[in-house]
C-alpha cells in the first residue's frame, strides 16, 4: 500500500506534512511518496532521522491565492498536480493533500476522473456525533444539485459508513427543514421521492427527513444535502463547537471553586474536546473519484496528517470504489440511463 502525500499543501507545510507521513510509515506499515519541492522536504526528513521516504520533485505550489477551478491546469508542475498525476497513472494507491478544497476537487475531477456514471464528486466529512460519527454528504463541492445527485449521494454515504465508519446498515437521511414528508422545496421533494423508492427497494435504508437539530442527536447516520446547505451546516457547527470551548474555559476559570470542578473533570473534558479535534478526524473524502483521495484541514499539523493517511490508507483497503461502481445503475434516473445506452 502506497499513499501518496502532497508535501507543499496547507498553512504548516512541509515540516508538520513531514512529520506525519514519517509517523504514518513507522506506525500504519504503508509505503509513502512526498511530492513537493525537493531540497525543503529533504531538509525536514534529515531533521526528523529519517532517510527512507522517497520524494518526488514538484517545483510550484497552489496558493489559496489561486483560481481552485484553473489552479492544476495552469501549475502543472504543482505539488497538488503531479501528486494527482501519479495517483491517476498508478504510482500510488490513494492520495492526500491539505492544500486548497476548491483545486483539489476540480484536479481530482479533470485528472484522476469521476467513477464512470456518477454525475458529481461529494465532499463528505464525518462530523462528532454518536458512537460512529455522522456523515454529511455533500458539505461543499456541489453549490447547486439535482435530485438524481442526491441520490447518488445516498449511495455513496450508505457504502462509506457501513465499510469506514463501522455502521452495519446505516441509516440514511435528507436533510430538510422539518421532518414531514411534504417538507422543503422542488429539489427536497424529487430526493425524497428517489430515496424513498431506494429504501423500499432495500438498496439503502432510508429514514426520511431530519432537521438540523437532529443531525447530532443519532437520527441517521448519513444526512444528504445540496453542497450550499451542507457547508452552512459544517461552518456553522465549527462556529458553534468553538464557542462552546471557549465558553466552558470561561467558566471553569472564573473561580476557585470552578477550577476544582475543572479540575475534577479533566479528563472528560480531554476526552470531549478530542473528539472535535480536526486532528483526530483527519481529513475529508471526496467520494466519487475513481480512485481515494482525502482532503486534511488546511491547518493540519503532524497528527492530523497522520490520521488523514491511516482514512486514505482504510479507505483504499475498503473496496468502496469497487461497490459504487457495481450499483451505478440504481443511481441514475432510468431515462438518463437508457438515453446513454
């Protein structure tokens, strides 16, 4: 198993890339590939002791300054670009890079390509939610959508949740704006309709609706949405999170007294904030790319790379590409389908 890593991606690249990748190496038995430019990641490998990773020389980097939809056409030499490259020519088996969301997905797009049939690749981030966590599909990549991508959605979430996230048969919901069926507009209603023939059709197990408010509450385990919806949902729940820490420090130093309680409840409060920590999450799948790609948080240091490279690593194990493309023609409308034939 080979994971490829763009070394130059993110705000703390390459030393904290460098750092995980070496701790990936040693603990998860993978093979790494850095691409980046050479002579700063071989300085970071010499600091950390570490001779045996290989690393393949890309002169440019791709900024957040730069156009996401034109940004590995125009670097070509980018270390986002040949990473991509060599994951499409079968140099490696999955690919990493915390560098820009947007040129990511559009170089994952018109480079390693879509899996044949599907309409549009999703961004699914599993978010802290229950004993298995949440997915959220799509949370960005998709501003507007159809009702057959949807669908497709549902598809992918159901794989990815009962073969990465351990749900046996996950439950699938649309996010809506109340949980009635009649709720939402056009595009909510077409959804609905399709989910809902694929649930008593016994391919996925849908749910129905869930609001907002039951996204965290263990209603489903995958929520479908439109990419506009799906991103207002993730910031506004990092905003949240966030507020939420901040208030609880608040408190608990706002006295003796409080700072015995806090101290009482140390551990759990560790417990609590880890798991929220972007660190151990690691990164976001794109899911329909015919081939693993995993996006880390811009911000990732050593161990956020790390637990993004052991997603790509168990997602390239998975075979979740392989079901996708074995139930393609459950997930298209049957007119587009026969009008392709």
């Amino acid at each position: 198993m080979k994971i490829i890593v763009d070394a130059m991606g993110g705000d703390n690249a390459p030393q904290e890339i460098v750092k995980g990748a070496i701790r990936a190496k040693r603990e998860l038995g993978v093979e790494i590939e850095l691409v980046g430019r050479r002579e700063e990641v071989e300085v970071c490998l010499r600091a950390e002791g570490c001779a045996d990773i290989p690393v393949v020389d890309a002169r440019e980097v791709i900024t957040m300054e730069d156009d996401p939809s034109k940004a590995t056409r125009r670097k070509k030499d980018s270390s986002m670009t040949v990473a991509l490259n060599r994951l499409r020519d079968g140099e490696g088996d999955a690919m990493v890079s915390a560098g820009s969301t947007g040129a990511l997905l559009t170089g994952a797009t018109l480079i390693v390509k879509r899996i044949r049939g599907i309409r549009r690749a999703a961004l699914a981030p599993v978010l802290p939610a229950g004993e298995h966590g949440v997915m959220l599909i799509d949370c960005g990549a998709n501003v507007e959508c159809t009702a057959e991508y949807l669908l497709q959605f549902a598809y992918m979430g159901s794989f990815y949740a009962k073969k990465l996230m351990g749900c046996e048969n996950p439950r699938v919901a649309l996010l809506n704006v109340g949980t009635e069926d009649t709720k939402g507009g056009q595009l909510q209603h077409e959804a609905f309709a399709l989910l809902k023939q694929a649930g008593d059709e016994g391919r996925i197990r849908f749910v129905g609706n869930v609001e907002g408010t039951g996204v965290f509450s263990g209603a489903a385990d995958v929520v479908v949405t439109d990419g506009f919806t799906g991103n207002v949902l993730l910031k506004g729940t990092e905003g949240t999170i966030k507020y939420i820490m901040q208030a609880l420090k608040g408190v608990f130093y706002a006295g003796t007294v409080n700072k015995l309680a806090a101290l009482a409840l140390k551990k759990d409060l560790a417990a609590m904030k880890k798991s929220m920590d972007v660190n151990e999450v690691g990164g976001t799948a794109l899911v329909g790319i015919s081939k693993p790609v995993i996006k880390a948080h811009g911000s990732s240091r050593a161990a956020a790379v790390f637990a993004a490279i052991r997603q790509a690593k168990t997602f390239a194990e998975s075979g979740i590409v392989e079901d996708i493309g074995a139930n393609i023609e459950y997930m298209r409308l049957k007119s587009e389908s026969n009008a392709e034939a």
